[in-house]
C-alpha cells in the first residue's frame, strides 16, 4: 500500500536525522520535573488500541508515590513508544509488563518494559544498540524497523544521565530497563 510505504520512509528519514543530532550532540532537550508514572500511562493508554488489536495484554505496575525526576517529557515518551512497539512486533501471544519502582538505597527510580515475545540470544544484545541493525531469528524478518529505535533511546536515556539495558534470552522474552536519577521537588 502506497501511504504505509509512504509513512515508513518518513518514519526512517525522521529517525535518520534525529540519530545523527543525537550523535552530534545537536539535539535540544527540555527538562522539567513531572511525575514518570502519569508519562507511562499516557503513552499506554495511547498504544492500547494496536496492543489489543494484535491479541495481546499490557500491564502496568506502577509504584505509588515515586518522587518527580527531571526528564524531557517529549523525548521519554518517544523511548517508551519505542520499546512499547518493540514489544508489540517480537510477542506473538502473552503480553506487555511495564513497571516503575524506586531502587532501594539510591536517588533512582527504575522503569521495566517486559514482554513475552521471541527474545534474543544474549551475544546479540550489545549489537542492538548499533545504529541500523535489525535482528533476524531463525528466517523471521522484523517488519518496519529501521534499526534506529534502539540506539536513539538509548541516546535519549543517556542525556538523562540514565542507563538502558536488555536482559533476553532466545524464547524467554526481553526485559528492558532502564534508570534514572531522581529529581525531587521541594515543597
């Protein structure tokens, strides 16, 4: 169909260009202090129609009362529609975990999107992070990636001074997480 055709390759000319403000460290993000919790169920909220259309479920386990951090709201809410799509192309049945909670003994809070998708072999894991490469299982091609989404958020994430990581194993899922240092506000 010529309008997704012509949507994929806005999407990886978009992509393209961000990667490489990203890169050049051209980007311009707007931090402010906002509650991550509110930005998680918004962007659920937004994607639940494709979740569900595809048969899957989503969950979200949210610690109460997490303190506000300081993040770039647009930019947070494009990694987690990253990771939440992500998700949604690799799981064929099951479904979509996404947890927030404050790691005990630090000023971070943890944010963990879990599927119950194809996974990937951990050797692979590091390579994800390249910019353009998309993974290939046992003759199965991904469908629209450009291979982008996962390098840019981790550059995102990063510029929070945050980390991402995946934890996956070949037909046990992914989990992917990721930390941020909190910012509290003061009354």
């Amino acid at each position: 169909n010529v309008q997704n055709n012509v949507f994929r390759l806005t999407r990886l000319i978009d992509e393209v260009l961000q990667y490489q403000k990203l890169d050049s460290g051209k980007m311009v993000f707007n931090f402010s202090s906002g509650l991550i919790n509110e930005v998680i169920t918004e962007t659920v909220d937004s994607m639940k129609v494709v979740i569900h259309k595809k048969g899957l479920y989503i969950k979200c386990e949210l610690q109460e009362s997490l303190p506000a951090v300081e993040f770039d709201r647009d930019k947070i809410i494009q990694v987690l529609v990253n990771l939440i799509g992500n998700s949604v192309r690799f799981t064929e049945q099951g479904g979509i975990t996404i947890r927030t909670t404050m790691i005990q003994g630090s000023d971070e809070i943890e944010i963990s999107v879990i599927d119950t998708g194809c996974g990937m072999s951990p050797e692979l894991i590091p390579r994800v992070f390249e910019g353009f490469f998309n993974i290939s299982q046992e003759g199965k091609h991904t469908v629209g990636g450009t291979g982008l989404g996962l390098p840019i958020s981790k550059q995102i994430i990063q510029a929070h001074n945050g980390e991402i990581k995946l934890i996956s194993d070949i037909d046990k899922g992914m989990e992917v997480i990721i930390t941020l240092p909190l910012k509290e506000i003061k009354p």
